[in-house]
C-alpha cells in the first residue's frame, strides 16, 4: 500500500475517534444537566435541596441534600436563605449541601464542602448567628435513638 493510503486511513480513525469522543463530551453534559434539574426542588415547596444555582453546582455532600438524622428537621426557605448566606460568608469558597435543625449544641447547622473538598459544618444560634464552625460532619452530637452521630468519633 502506498503511504497516501495509510495516511488517509490514519485520518479517518482520528476524525471516527474525535467523534466520538464529542458525542461522549456532549451526551455527559446533557445527562449532568438533566441530573442537575432533577435534584434541584423548588424554594415554593419549602425545601431546603441545593440548587444549581448560587454556586452549588456540585453533588450533595454525605448524606445529601436533607437532614439524616431524624431529631434534626429542614427549614423554611426564607430561614434556609439566611443561613445560606451567612454561612458562605463565614467559610469562603464553600458549597452549601444540606440545612437543617441541630439536635446538639445548636439550633441550626449548614453542613458545606470547602473549597478544598474537606468537610465543615458551620452551626448557628436562634437568631442565625455563626457561633463555629466545626470540622467534619460535627463534633459528635448526640446521636438520634440509640445510634452514633455522623462526625462521632469511633
């Protein structure tokens, strides 16, 4: 075979495998995208879920989106709003995860991943102040019905 042969061939299988590799590219962004609505819930519905936007793009943390913990209960969007906020103030960079009550030493808590990936868990008295953040998933709260917490130690 001549060399024009085989260079039009090795051509042929680049163009066939950057095909595909865009139709992958494309196909992934197309399934994240659709992943990323279906997790998102409405502020309407008084849910507290991440949504795609205010930069919590990102997959739930552990755990997901709500409380796991069933001594510990979501809160109204308008209270989810303020504690999202100043959380974020509190540990810059971070993605918010879940919001929920707190069963331990406080009355809220915003579990977050920092900007580095580590874990956090920024907790708040009743009138939505920061009072620490905490890191991990919590310092070992007291665990609901005869079961550890999440950030216990072992």
């Amino acid at each position: 075979m001549s060399d024009s042969t085989n260079t039009r061939r090795r051509k042929k299988r680049w163009a066939g495998a950057v095909g595909l590799l865009a139709a992958g590219v494309i196909s992934g962004g197309v399934l994240a995208s659709a992943l990323g609505a279906s997790t998102s819930t409405s502020a309407a519905s008084g849910s507290t879920a991440s949504s795609a936007s205010s930069g919590d793009a990102r997959a739930p943390g552990p755990g997901g989106a709500q409380p796991v913990r069933s001594d510990e209960k979501s809160v109204s969007s308008a209270t989810a709003a303020a504690l999202r906020a100043a959380a974020l103030q509190a540990v810059a960079g971070g993605t918010v995860y879940r919001i929920e009550t707190d069963a331990g030493d406080g009355v809220y808590e915003v579990h977050m991943t920092k900007a580095d990936g580590s874990l956090v868990t920024v907790k708040f008295d009743k009138n939505l102040k920061v009072t620490k953040v905490e890191s991990g998933m919590g310092a070992g709260d007291p665990g609901a019905a005869g079961r550890a917490s999440p950030g216990a130690a072992a």
